[in-house]
C-alpha cells in the first residue's frame, strides 16, 4: 500500500508478511536521507489479494532480517537512517497479533561493533542462525561481520557459532532440512564486490 525499501518478509498462516523498512519521508525519493525508518507491518493473502496492516513492530529500522520459526515470527538487528546497526530481537504471533522483545544478537567480539544491517537469518534445528552484515565508519570506511550467531529460544540466548567463510551483508539465506545456505551477497562495506558465492552450514 506504501512504498517500502530494505522490509523483511516472512510466510505463516497462509499469509506473506512485509515488516519494518524505509519510506520516503515526503515527496523527495532520491537520496538515503529522504527516507526513513518505518515499523510498519503488512500482511498480503494470496486468496483474494488483499492487504492487511498488523500490528507494528516494536522497533522501526530497515535492512534486518526475518524468519519464521515454530510458527511465529522473528524480527531481528537491522539499522536506522540517522544512526548504526541495532541487535534488537523481535518475535510477533499471528494468533494474537501481539510482540515481545528477546534477547539482541551480541555484539561481534571480531569487528567491535553490533551486528545489525544486512544480515541474513534463516530457521533450522529449532533455532535461529543469524550471519553476515556490514556496519560503517565515521568519515567512511566499515567492515562486514564474519559471525554467525544461533539463536536458541527456549533459553533466549545467542551462541557464537562457525565463522563465515566468505563474510557478505545484502546476502539471502535459506534453510533445509538442517543445512542453512548463505547466498550471494557483498563482500566488502558498502555496494563494492556483489559475489555469487554458495556457502552451507550444516547443524
């Protein structure tokens, strides 16, 4: 219904779902500036075509990751326009179109910086495996994240996993079965590099 950038989207119950992102904030469109961090939360039925506004997300940002696990949805890191990366981890249940707020994804003891825009997050084994991601230096420059974090929520904590081996941000990740694939994706900070690599971690 609204223009949107750099959303997470999810399917449950039969629903797409389209949450957080950045929106022009007026009629200019051009620039990173003339949009901002949205929470807004959309779901689109395939039936009959239909949009439907959800709850908001607890926590406007773009460029975070998503993933659907035992039915219920999780929000986590992401970014804002005006500051960095955030570790923020969100889950939503559609039954009750409710969120609660869990523990963040720590921040990477490699970089020392929070893990946030950019990442890639995929559900296997019952738990979350969030990788990957970029954050940016004042006056220029950056880096992109080589942790992997695994997410356990019957204990809401995130474990250090197995280091990328080609560390990428704007990456897509899926799972089968118990082997989580990391896609394409940047090599280095920014929009430099796009590689084409196909990597696995098996849990």
């Amino acid at each position: 219904p609204k223009p949107l950038a750099e959303t997470t989207g999810v399917w449950v119950d039969g629903r797409i779902h389209l949450i957080t992102g950045r929106s022009p904030k007026a009629e200019a469109n051009g620039n990173w500036q003339d949009q901002g961090d949205v929470d807004w939360h959309w779901s689109w039925s395939p039936a009959d075509g239909s949009w439907q506004e959800m709850k908001p997300c607890p926590m406007a940002r773009n460029s975070a990751a998503a993933a659907v696990l035992d039915g219920m949805i999780y929000v986590a890191g992401g970014r804002t326009v005006s500051g960095g990366g955030t570790g923020r981890l969100d889950r939503y249940d559609s039954g009750t179109d409710q969120w609660e707020t869990l523990a963040p994804i720590p921040l990477s003891p490699s970089q020392g910086q929070q893990v946030g825009g950019g990442l890639a997050m995929a559900a296997a084994g019952g738990k979350l495996v969030a990788f990957g991601g970029e954050w940016f230096a004042r006056g220029g420059g950056g880096g992109v994240f080589p942790e992997t974090w695994i997410y356990d929520p019957r204990a809401d904590r995130w474990d250090a996993g197995p280091p990328m081996r080609t560390p990428r941000h704007g990456l897509a990740a899926v799972a089968l079965a118990d082997t989580v694939y990391a896609i394409a994706g940047g090599e280095v900070v920014s929009g430099g590099r796009a590689g084409p690599v196909l990597e696995t971690l098996q849990l």
